[in-house]
C-alpha cells in the first residue's frame, strides 16, 4: 500500500512552509504520495496586511491548497509544521485541529503515524512545549508519535531536538537543515510504510 502523507503548515512568515516544501521533496523521494496543504488563516485581513512580510508570504501562497477534513481522511500518515506562539501551536493549526471532531468520531485518525516540526523567533522560544502539547492531540486522536528521535547524528547538529525539527526564525536553511528535515520526513514515511 502506498504511503498517503498529508503535510499540513501553518505558516505567517515562510518559515514553516520552507520546512513543509523541504519534508514534501524528501518524502516524494521517499515514495510517498503527498499532499502539500495549508492551514486556512484565521487572522483579520487588516492584521495580515499590516505587516509587509505576512502578507507577501500569504500572496506568494495563494495557490496552496488549504487543508480540509477529508485531506486528512484520504491520508495514512501526517506531518505538521506550524510556528510556536506563546510555547503552543499557532491558533491557525489549533483553528484547522479544532474542525476535525467528525473525522475523529469516526476513528478516522486512529492508528496513522504522526510527527510535527515548528518554529519560534529564538532558540529558547518554546518549540520542545509546542511538539509535546501537539503530540498530546495525536494521542486523543489514536495517531501513533513518529518523532525523529536521536536516529541521525545531524538531529544533533540542528539543535538537538528529539520532538521533531525546530527552526529559529531567520536562521538559514542549511544542508544540515534541510538534511534534519528530510530526516525526519523519510522515517516518517518508512514507518508509515511498514504499518500499511
């Protein structure tokens, strides 16, 4: 069976949908059929246009597909990117989450393998609180916790992080980078595999 990944960021700057661009190459690569797809912003317009770089992010994305209950039906396994606001997931991915009770109900989400990346402004800005506070609705959810864990020496190199990838806003994207990412996206999709 092949391996059905939803990639699903939220993202006001790019960063996160850097990432999710990244996680989506390695994981094609890695045989998966994917499905790139945003979180729809819930933010006012006048928010959004008020910053130069939010609303040039959200113009050169337009064409991004927004993510929708029956994306995450069609899946088998998921990943989800969205920048750390005050050390939990941005209200945008929480807004998408929250839209999701019916396919839950049904135990559409039980029993797929799940990992998550974010981002914060600095170093120390809450990422590891964001990826265990989101890891703790998979649970709810029956999905099963496909963390990087120390299983490449490059997690090391990145940060450290075992939750899953954090990037620090403005940092560049690296080889490193992209390789912790690509990492990540490609065990996710190998255990995906086996579970299918």
């Amino acid at each position: 069976m092949t391996v059905k990944l939803a990639i699903v960021y939220y993202s006001s700057y790019g960063t996160n949908h850097q990432m999710a661009t990244i996680a989506a190459e390695a994981a094609k690569a890695a045989g998966a059929e994917v499905r790139l797809l945003k979180a729809r912003e819930t933010a006012p317009d006048a928010a959004v246009n008020s910053q130069d770089a939010w609303k040039a992010h959200a113009e050169a994305t337009a064409d991004v597909p927004e993510a929708t209950a029956e994306d995450m039906e069609w899946a088998n396994a998921y990943l989800i990117s969205a920048g750390t606001r005050f050390g939990v997931m941005a209200s945008q991915m929480r807004a998408f989450i929250d839209t999701l009770g019916g396919v839950w109900a049904k135990g559409g989400l039980a029993n797929k393998p799940i990992s998550a990346m974010t981002s914060a402004q600095n170093a120390h800005g809450g990422q590891e609180t964001t990826l265990s506070s989101f890891y703790a609705t998979a649970m709810h959810w029956g999905g099963i916790v496909v963390a990087p864990g120390y299983t490449d020496q490059v997690i090391f190199k990145t940060g450290g992080n075992p939750y899953g990838y954090s990037h620090t806003q403005g940092e560049e994207f690296t080889d490193e980078v992209k390789s912790a990412i690509g990492h990540q996206a490609r065990r996710l999709v190998e255990v995906a595999a086996k579970l299918a």
